[in-house]
C-alpha cells in the first residue's frame, strides 16, 4: 500500500528534478519519508551570540552580529573571491565567498549590522567563515530568532546547489505540513507508556523544529530507542529462531579426558575462565547448539578454555577442531597443548598449509576414522578433502582474520551442526558485541592470570632516540628480547617497506651484528623466511625482531620484554594494545615504548594517552569507540556487517541500548513468535525496517 510518505521527492514544492537527483545521489533521499527522517546532525542555540575575539578554531557553527565594514573582490581566476570584513567592535572576521560573487556583492550593505551563522576555520593565523548565512539585523526573521536550529548534514554539491541548510530546513517544515497528520505510531503503545516516550509525531516535528531543548532531548530518545529497540528485536527473533531450530549435538559428561587435563593443570584456573568454562557447560548440556563468542584481553587464557571445552567433546565420543588465523600461531597452540594432555590418552594433530603430503593423508584418514580427537591448525582445515567422523566442537581463534564464508564451511562439516566458540582477544565493547553479534551469546574472560605485572608504557619523540637504544640494550644485556614494530598501512605501503628497512639498517646500526642478532620480518618475505626469522626470535636466537604490524596477533614469546611501536600516531588505539600484549606474558616486568613525531593530531594525542594511563583493553576499546565511531571500529569492517543507524550511536547511546535490549527480550519472553494481537505493529515494523544483519546462525 503506498502512502503520502512514498510520494518521489521531487514532487515536493521547492525541490523539482534536478534537486531531487542531488538529494538522492548526496543522502539517498528518494521519497517524502527519507527527507523526513532526514535528521539534523547537530542543534544550535540562536538566542546565542559569540563575540568576534571569543572565537576559536574548536567552534563549529555560532552565530555572530556585526557591522560590515568592508567588501572586497580578490584574487583571479579561480581564486577570485569576495571578501567582507565584519566587526563587532571586539575584534574582526572575514566572511569569504566563492560563487555568486556578483549577486552577493550587490546585496552586501556596507555599515549595516548583520547576523552571521557559520563555521570559523583559520587560515594564516586570521579567523574567516566561508559561505556563511547572513540577514540584515532589522529583517532577522521571527521564526528562528531564539530557537534551537538545527544543522542538517551538507556537502560541497548541495551547497554550490544553493540548497542551504536554511532551505533544507523549509523544505522539512513544508513537508511536515503535509505529512504530519497521516504519520502514525511505529510502536506498541503498551511500549510507549512503559518506556514514557512521547509520540512519533512530536518527536518528528522537534527533531526537526525544537521548541525547546527539553523537547529536543524527548524527541530524540524516542527515536534513538526504536531504532535500537528494533534492532535488538531482529536479532533477538533471530536467535529465539535459531534456538528452535537447531539441536545440538550433547556433552553429558565429564570424563578422562577433562579430568586428567584438569588435574594436569600446573595452575589454579582465574575464576573468569572458571565462570566461562561454566557457561559453555551449561550450553553444551542443553541440546541447543552454542554459538559463543569469548572475549578476553591478550594473554588472559581462553586458549586453555578453548582446550578444556574440547576435552569435554572428546569426552563424549565427538572431535574437536582449534582454527588459528596463522601457521606461527597453529603450531604455537598444537605445542602447547602437550603440558596438560599428557596420560589423557587423547590424539592430537596439526594441519596447516606447509604439512606435507604423507603426514596430510594420515591426518584425513585420522581425523575420518576417529582416530585423531583433536585437530589443530590454519584454513587448510576447512579445505573439502576434510572429513570428520563426528565433529563436536569447533573453535575459532582470533575471529576478525576469518571471513564469513569460510566459518560457512565449517559449519558444514557434520550432520548436526557442531558447537561453535569464537575467541577474539580484539575486545569489543559489550554494547557493540550486543549489536553486532546479537544472536552470539557473549562470555567474557576480564581477568588476568595472577602474577602478570602491567606493562609500563611511556611516549617518546625522535629527541630520546638515544636513551631508547641504551634502554634496549640494557634489557638485552639481561637476557630480554625486544619487539621493534613499523606502521603498515595499504594506501602507503611502499613507503612504510621503506621505513622498515631504514628502520632496520639503523638498528643493524646501533646494534652492530658481531654483537647482537636482529631479525626480520615482513608480509613481502617468502613464507619460508619469515617463518626463519620469526622462529629464530621465538627460540630466544634473536634479541631483537623487526616487524611490521602483521606480526602474529597471539605470538607468545614470554621473554620479550620490550614492545617498541615506530610511529605510533599512526596507529589505531585497538591495534596499538594488541600489540602491547605481545609483551608481558613472562615473569619480567615489561614495558611498551610508543615514539612519535614532535607534532601530534589531538586524537592522535588522546590515543597516546590512553595507552600511557591504563592496560585494560576494554577501557581502551570504549574509548576507541567513542572518539572513532563503530564505523571504523577494528573488526567491525571484516566482519561483514552492515548496520546504518540514522540517529542512535553506539559509542555514545549506551544507557538507551541496554534499555532496548531488554524490554526487546521482554516482549519475547512473552511472546516468542510475535503472534499476540498487541504485537503485531512490530510485525509489520521489523518487514518494513529489513535490517542488513547477515544472518549469523547460518555462518558461525
Ligand atoms: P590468550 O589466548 O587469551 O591470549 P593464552 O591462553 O595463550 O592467552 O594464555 C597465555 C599464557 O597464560 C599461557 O602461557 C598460559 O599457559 C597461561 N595461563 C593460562 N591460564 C592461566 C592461569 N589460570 N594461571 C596462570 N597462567 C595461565
Ligand atoms: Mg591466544
């Protein structure tokens, strides 16, 4: 059924053919209900004046009165523009126009007092705005004189369009007028009533048009809360789906295996790997099939919960399989496992792209006839020549490296879909994990195993160089090994390969070869030499390993004391922890040394700080989410999940999500199948709303 709210744009007044391509080409505005949920990104107070001298580049749109003092016509050719000088009797600005020179010239009056609304920039130590918004004082028009105006999103093609953020704002007032008495509730009002959100048309009208900052913050919690409330909804319906649908296959007991791993053990489990250990019981128990997502920092043990959660398939006649995004860590893990398995009678193995042909056909017949209980290794394991006789478990380490497809195929590998454990050591901040993995349940490892001392992390410029040197040294001196890591960034790539073997001549430099051992590695490397140098680093051979940042995510290399980040501003704050972590996993205190140029962003700056004041990679994570938006946020991306939110923010909209959330699961609590009569607005709302959520009960 069309409505008023599908009629094309361009049949709204004002708007015509040619405005209508650009809005849809600009912000896909194609239909009366996209302009209307067109929102403003921000709101300014235009009862408020600045004073000329208070401005500072930190402003974004202010509103300033004066008098004109001058008008002038510089520049030729392309630079030509008009510049006005605007006083206000504290200090002077310049308002600088590009187009339209001869029109605005025309209608500028010298000595006359204006109202100016714009964004400053500086330029040359002068403050200027370009293209701002001007009325004479004596016209200003009652309308938006002491309101909150709000500022819609713009670019450089609307704006040399003409289409100023004062005529996108009549467009909206017109189009409310038109649409405003047909716009009806989008939900439950048994919702509204316990939320206390006011209605979809007042929040319409005041997200556009506030009355007052009051009703601005009422407008846009409702709407914040049912883009969210929807969102969790979708998922949510999607996991209570999944959750009849699919049997999984049981783990009822604990026997040899778990047991003699346990009683192996040369340590007490931390009571976080305890308590998730414990919801992946009461998952493998429960004849559903688990779809978990453990999180932990680097270092914190979820690959012993990952072996324990094994030993509990095997336990019961079923296999497992631990998928490592790399070789290097593949074997690290199929190593390590030998300390607690010893007397288990349990079959281990490793299968990674470099296993030779023999020992590989052995592995395919183990790992089909049973034999062989537990598989480590790389993608080579989800090649199809893979066979299992009974998959039980399958575990995924380092989940941002996998691509949706390929855990696809694991998935595929037995009858009765196994049970899936994903770790990521990338924490994602748990209001984000909600969203993204909303149909994943979420354990979370928050504690590290005793003894660990924190890393100290310090920032130094190019001036301490020397001191850096004498410090490495030092620690070499006793035995330690230190990390040398070099920014890689695709778009720079050359460059950055340029600065690695600068990099590496003046370590070989400093730390002349007679004396130390340094080694190298880099994705251009053959695999074969990579894996020499990186085993000569783990074998404690080498002092000092030169890298970029594709060095391995979980290498544990428990005598390298000292992380040193080259050009660490370019760094994102995620990233910068991981590769933290990759130090202090021994007894020795550790320390992580970001160098930077003299001259810093301030975000770069803020990052460099947060990573100077704590450790903890969640905090870090927040942080990252709030000064980046989820957008960029490392793994977000990969992880092949498109989630365009109009108006909420996930960095920011916290208390509302977790609102959300939970009234979303209480009305499926009631309610699984969305069949009561009371519901079926949202019914209708999630058709309409069709998330981009990639269905992860399909793939993980
Ligand atoms: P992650 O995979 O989370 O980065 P690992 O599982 O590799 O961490 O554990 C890091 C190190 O800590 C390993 O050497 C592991 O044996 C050790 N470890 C794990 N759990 C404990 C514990 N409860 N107490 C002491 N050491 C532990
Ligand atoms: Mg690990």
């Amino acid at each position: 059924m069309s409505t008023v709210f599908d009629t094309e744009i361009k049949f709204l007044k004002g708007v015509g053919p040619s405005r209508a391509t650009l809005l849809e080409k600009e912000f896909g505005i194609m239909r009366y209900k996209d302009l209307l949920y067109f929102f403003p990104f921000r709101y300014v107070d235009r009862s408020k004046f600045y004073s000329i001298r208070e401005i500072d580049s930190t402003h974004a749109y202010i509103q300033i009165r004066g008098q004109i003092t001058k008008v002038s016509l510089v520049g030729e050719g392309k630079s030509k523009r008009l510049v006005a000088v605007l006083s206000d009797g504290t200090a002077a600005i310049e308002l600088v126009f590009f187009k339209g020179l001869k029109w605005i010239q025309e209608k500028l009056k010298v000595n006359a007092e204006y109202i100016v609304f714009g964004k400053p920039s500086s330029f040359n130590q002068t403050y200027n705005m370009v293209h701002p918004e001007m009325e004479l004082t004596s016209e200003q028009s009652k309308s938006l004189a002491g309101t909150m105006v709000g500022i819609y999103p713009s670019s450089d093609a609307i704006k040399s369009s003409g289409l100023t953020n004062k005529s996108i704002a009549k467009l909206e007032a017109l189009l409310l007028e038109q649409t405003l008495p047909y716009i009806s509730e989008t939900l439950p009002q048994y919702i509204i009533e316990n939320r206390k959100l006011c209605s979809l048309q007042f929040a319409l009208q005041n997200i556009h048009f506030p009355t007052d900052t009051r009703a601005l913050e009422k407008a846009q919690e409702r709407l914040k809360f049912e883009e969210l409330f929807y969102l969790q909804l979708s998922l949510l319906k999607q996991k209570h789906t999944r959750m009849r649908a699919s049997t999984g296959v049981k783990f009822n007991k604990l026997g040899n295996a778990f047991n003699t791993t346990y009683n192996n053990l040369p340590f007490p489990l931390t009571g976080a790997q305890k308590r998730v250990l414990k919801e992946i019981r009461s998952d493998v128990v429960s004849g559903v099939q688990m779809n978990r997502l453990l999180q932990g920092d680097v270092g914190s043990g979820k690959t012993l919960v990952a072996i324990l959660s094994a030993m509990m398939a095997i336990d019961n006649g079923y296999q497992a399989c631990i998928m490592a995004p790399t070789e290097v860590l593949a074997i690290q893990h199929y190593n390590g496992v030998f300390k607690f398995i010893q007397d288990s009678g349990v079959e281990v193995a490793l299968l990674t792209g470099s296993t030779k042909t023999a020992e590989r056909r052995r592995i395919h017949e183990g790992l089909e006839n049973g034999s062989i209980n537990i598989i480590f290794g790389t993608h080579a394991l989800i090649e199809d020549n893979v066979k299992f006789r009974n998959l039980g478990l399958a575990v995924i380490d380092e989940q941002h490296r996998f691509g949706v497809d390929q855990r696809a195929k694991l998935w595929s590998k037995a009858t009765v879909p196994p049970h899936i454990l994903v770790m990521t050591a990338t924490p994602i901040p748990r209001t984000l994990a909600m969203t993204l993995y909303g149909d994943l349940d979420v354990s979370v490892i928050d504690e590290l195993p005793p003894g660990r001392k924190p890393i100290q992390t310090v920032h130094w410029t190019e001036s301490k160089r020397g001191s850096l040197y004498n410090f490495m040294r030092k620690e070499i001196a006793s035995g330690r090994q230190v990390f040398i890591v070099y920014p890689l960034i695709k778009e720079s790539e050359k460059m950055d390969y340029q600065n690695l073997e600068e990099g590496f001549d003046a370590i070989c430099e400093a730390f002349p070869p007679d004396k130390y051992v340094t080694s190298v590695v880099h994705g251009k490397q053959k695999p074969d030499d990579k894996a020499i140098s990186m085993d000569s680093f783990v074998k404690g051979r080498a002092n000092i390993l030169v890298a970029t940042s594709v060095i391995e995510v979980g290498v544990d290399v428990p005598n390298a004391s000292v992380m040193v980040i080259e050009s660490a501003e370019r760094f994102g704050l995620s990233q910068l922890h991981q590769l933290r972590g990759r130090v202090g996993r021994g007894a020795e205190k550790s320390y992580c040394i970001l160098m930077t140029g003299y001259k810093l962003s301030e975000d770069s700056k803020k990052r460099i700080d947060m990573m100077c004041q704590t450790n903890d990679g969640f905090e870090l994570a927040e942080a990252d989410l709030k000064m980046r938006g989820p957008g960029d946020f490392e793994g977000t991306r990969q992880s092949g999940l498109a989630i365009d939110l109009h108006i909420a923010n996930l960095g920011r909209d916290n208390a509302i999500l977790e609102d959300a959330r939970r009234i979303a699961q209480a009305v499926l609590d009631i309610d699984p199948t969305l069949g009561d009569s009371r519901n079926s607005l949202l019914v209708s709302q999630l058709k309409e709303l069709k998330f981009e959520i990639k269905d992860y009960s399909n793939i993980s």
